[in-house]
C-alpha cells in the first residue's frame, strides 16, 4: 500500500499547484489534503509521518493583523515546517520529502531555507 502524500493548502487542490508549478507530483492521486496547522499536525499524529509533504504558507484570508505586519493572526505552513522538525526530532525520525507550492514568495523561501537548513544540520542525528 502507497503511503498517502500531504497537500497543505486552505483553499486549493493539487491539480491547481500542478497549473502554475508544472510538478508532476501533482498530477498523482494519492494525495490527503489539509487546510489547518491544526489538521496538519493531527493527521500527522494519527496516521504518522506521510512519504512527502507540499507547503502553502499562508493558511487563512486574513492572514495579518493589521496591513503590512508581519505578526501572525494564524498559524502558517512555516508553522507547520517547525512543528514537523520537532516531531521528526523527537520521534528520530527522519524528515520526509517536502516541497512548497505556496504563490507568496517571502513565505516560500522562509520554509524551503528552514527544512533544508534543517535537514542538512540534522543529518546523521536522526
């Protein structure tokens, strides 16, 4: 049985990313979908670590306080990133395949710099 992929995304589905990002990976349909840090961190809880995961970065319409803040009203995919490196650090797991479909650059970069620093200092350790 083929371990099921997470899509983090609150309003789109894979086959959207696959129209702007042209990813193969998002043609597949084994592919379990959520919309919440919240979502994210209980299917992970309950069902394990999947084989991949794709980041959107902001996960809510109104994603800031106020205009131009940068003070999170909720949680983002960076969140999530972080919560995932904890819990592959606390489990002695490996971190699984990743990539970030997020359209918000900042935030794109912000996840994609953090898993990869990430992996590449946790190498070896877990």
């Amino acid at each position: 049985m083929t371990k099921r992929w997470l899509f983090l995304d609150d309003v789109r589905y894979p086959v959207e990313a696959y129209h702007y990002t042209k990813q193969d990976i998002f043609l597949r349909n084994n592919w379990h979908i959520v919309r919440t840090y919240e979502q994210f961190v209980s299917r992970i809880m309950e069902k394990g670590l999947p084989e991949f995961i794709s980041f959107d970065h902001d996960l809510a319409d109104e994603h800031y306080l106020k205009p131009d803040s940068f003070e999170y009203k909720e949680k983002t995919g960076y969140h999530c990133a972080r919560w995932l490196a904890d819990y592959c650090l606390d489990n002695n797991m490996e971190l699984p395949g990743f990539y970030c479909h997020s359209m918000n650059p900042v935030g794109k970069e912000k996840i994609l710099a953090f898993l990869e620093n990430f992996k590449k200092n946790n190498d070896g350790y877990i």
